[in-house]
C-alpha cells in the first residue's frame, strides 16, 4: 500500500517533524526556500534529497506541490496545514486552488486532527465516504468562485433546493 509513498517536508515543518518523531519521520524531500529549516536538521536528512527553492512568489508548500505533483498518480495528503498562524491556514487554502489549476487530475487533501480539506473541481462531484471512518461532520464551503446548485444526499441535513454561495 505504500510501496508509491513520497514524503516530503516543507521547510520549517522538517524540524517539526523531526522533533515530534524523535528523528523516525524522515522525509525522502526537503522542499522550499530553506529559511526556516535548522541547520542541524539539514544536517541530520543528510539522506534527503535537498531542494532548494529561491522563489518568494510562492509557499513552501506549493513549491513542495509543484516539486512532486509529476511523481503522484493521483493523490497528496499533506499533514497539517490546518492550524497555527491564520495568513498561513489561508497559503494553504491557496495552495489547494492553485494545484486544482495547474494538476487538475491530481486530488490534494489537508488532513489534520478532526478535519480533512479538499477543494472539488467545478462541475459535478459525486463524494462517496467510508461512513467508519467519518466523524458524521460535514461542511461545505465556496473558495474561489461562485457555486450554485448545490445538492447534497445522505447527510443529517441535505441541501435539496437549489442554493447560491457567492465568494
């Protein structure tokens, strides 16, 4: 099941895990424009392939995407991402529409403690669900554009009229 698994830190996130994983999490890259990352954890993934990303344009965390996105068939999960400083939660966020853009065919989800994030393509999306491994909380919210006519079926509260959300 993981024999295709890439892991990959962003920056600063590789001194996090380290610390949390007393040195067991070793990603396979080091992505981003290093100015976060301690020395001394650079010199510990001395195993890693290094990649460093000058860009200011972009975050740590697209240029990790953009780094991996031709290595991936089908699916990111990014640790994280979800907490912590508010203009970073938002990075994230853009993170999501900007890979939906440049890797359409590439599902990118956002996975921390009690929330899982992804951004759907426009269009129709049918999203089935282990219901074992839901917590039965649900929402749904428009990034980016407008959405209309959203219809949901099998949650507590289904959206059965035509609805608009405007961003």
């Amino acid at each position: 099941m993981y024999s295709n698994l890439v892991r990959v830190a962003a920056d600063g996130a590789a001194d996090k895990l380290r610390e949390l994983g007393n040195g067991c999490f070793i990603p396979d890259i080091l992505c981003g424009d290093l100015d976060s990352v301690s020395a001394s954890t650079v010199k510990f993934l001395r195993s890693s392939v290094i990649l460093k990303i000058p860009d200011q344009d972009s975050t740590d965390f697209t240029k990790c995407l953009r780094t991996i996105s031709n290595k991936i068939v089908e699916n990111i999960v990014a640790l994280g991402g979800l907490c912590g400083r508010f203009d970073h939660v938002i990075g994230c966020l853009n993170s999501l529409s900007i890979n939906l853009e440049e890797n359409p065919h590439l599902r990118l989800f956002l996975l921390h403690s009690e929330s899982l994030v992804t951004l759907l393509p426009k269009g129709e999306n049918h999203i089935h669900l282990d219901l074992e491994l839901c917590t039965g909380k649900c929402g749904l919210a428009p990034l980016g554009f407008p959405v209309e006519n959203v219809y949901t079926d099998g949650l507590k509260w289904n959206l059965s009229k035509s609805v608009y959300f405007d961003s």
